[in-house]
C-alpha cells in the first residue's frame, strides 16, 4: 500500500543518538535547547555538525540508550533508520514491526504514554512493548496515512466511513475526552485496518465531535461524501455531526 509510514515525515537525520535520562525540546529554528537533569545550553542549529551535539563530550556520558530494565540491553539509536520526526520528537525503526519514539519534552512523553498504556485493549492504538526516561517503544505500523490515500484516490468508500464511526466509538470506549483526530494521525494498515497515533491530547483536550477530521475531510473537498454515507449508515450520529463547520 505505498511506503511505510509514522508519526511524521522523515526530513531530518540529526538526532543520530540520544543519551539516557536527556530530553531534547526544539526551541526555534535556529536554536535548540538542551534539557538535562544538571543545566540548560542553548546551541544555534548552524553549529550542529561542527559541535556535534550527540557525542559523549557533549553531554559528559556515555551516548548509548538503554532499553528495558536490564543493564546490559543497550541501544545506539545511530544504527537506526530515522522513519519520522515532528515537533514532539523522532522516531526511529527498530525492527520490521517495531520502531521508537524518542520525545523532546517530558509533559507530552507522559501524556502519550498514558494514552497509550489505557489503549492496548484496543484494535485501534499501536502495541506497547516498552518504555523509558524520554522513549517509547512500539508497533511500527506499516501502510499510508489516512491523508495520503484520500488525497490520492478523491473520494471516500461507504467501508472506511463505517471503520471510522468503529474508530470513534472506539475513542469513547476507552474513556478518550478527546474522541478526534487528524487525518494523518490515522494510518490504513497493509491489512486494510485503522490505527491511530499522535495521542498527546486524548485525555487533556475535551472534543467528543470528531471536528478536526471533518475540517480536514472539508478541506478535500470530501466532507459532504462523507456526511452522506453517515446519513445512511447511523442518521442519529449524522444529526450531530452535519453542522460541525459551524461550531
């Protein structure tokens, strides 16, 4: 089904390897900051090769990532294929199914980590197979956001409507306050399933109408399709959702 894809476009290899206990926060686009448990350095992004950010003498310890409670399972995330990066962090593959997200703040790692350790009861939220100080580690979804295929194929198929209402409902079952998504938050797996990322705000942001995925659905020109086989499909769910531009 087209490239793999997660998170967030791969656009970007300077994060080669992070250290333990070290949470990065980009700052702005010419500076980052540098959190660490003993100070702050503030390093311009035109000095990044030449200071080399990630070495030991930067940071004064050993650049080797651990996983999992055992001392000896350590990491060198520069082995690593960088498969996306956003302003919450990167994302590295690990394996054919599992990759890990490195987070730049601590208050979104927690809050995603959260999210997702209350949602693996669910077909809808990606495995959890460890985590750390600043990572987490998880099911590298193989297949294509749910942006890229409407946008490639310009309509949306009465099927994936029904999976969608599945994966709202699904929101609500788990106790989500924030039962909405963006389009790219939701990849179509190789298996023709729905997996949803990104879920930073699911429970600090209450939004029980899915409108940011309608405005996303409005904004390619699919919106009205989509209300239309809703129409069909549950009308009492279609009565809530139709004047959701107008909120």
């Amino acid at each position: 089904m087209g490239k793999s894809y997660f998170h967030y476009r791969s656009d970007h290899d300077r994060w080669d390897r992070l250290p333990k206990e070290t949470l990065f926060k980009w700052h702005n686009k010419k500076k980052y900051q540098l959190l660490s448990n003993n100070n702050v350095q503030l390093v311009p992004s035109n000095s990044v090769k030449k200071l080399d950010l990630l070495n030991d003498k930067a940071f004064g310890h050993s650049s080797q990532k651990l996983i999992g409670e055992k001392e000896n399972e350590l990491m060198d995330f520069k082995r690593y294929k960088v498969v996306g990066q956003g302003k919450d962090g990167v994302i590295y593959q690990l394996t054919d199914n599992r990759c890990v997200k490195v987070f730049f703040k601590e208050e979104v790692y927690k809050k995603e980590l959260e999210a997702i350790k209350v949602g693996q009861s669910s077909f809808i939220i990606p495995h959890l197979y460890d985590y750390g100080p600043n990572y987490i580690v998880m099911e590298y979804i193989k297949g294509i956001s749910l942006a890229k295929h409407l946008k490639k194929n310009q309509y949306i198929e009465k099927a994936l409507v029904v999976q969608l209402i599945s994966l709202f409902n699904e929101l609500k079952k788990l106790s989500f306050r924030r039962q909405d998504t963006e389009l790219r938050h939701v990849l179509i797996t190789e298996q023709g399933n729905l997996k949803i990322i990104d879920l930073k705000r699911a429970f600090s942001s209450k939004r029980p109408t899915p409108i940011k995925l309608l405005k996303d659905l409005k904004g390619l020109n699919l919106s009205k399709e989509f209300l239309s086989h809703l129409k069909d499909i549950q009308p009492s769910l279609y009565q809530k959702w139709r004047n959701f531009d107008k909120e």
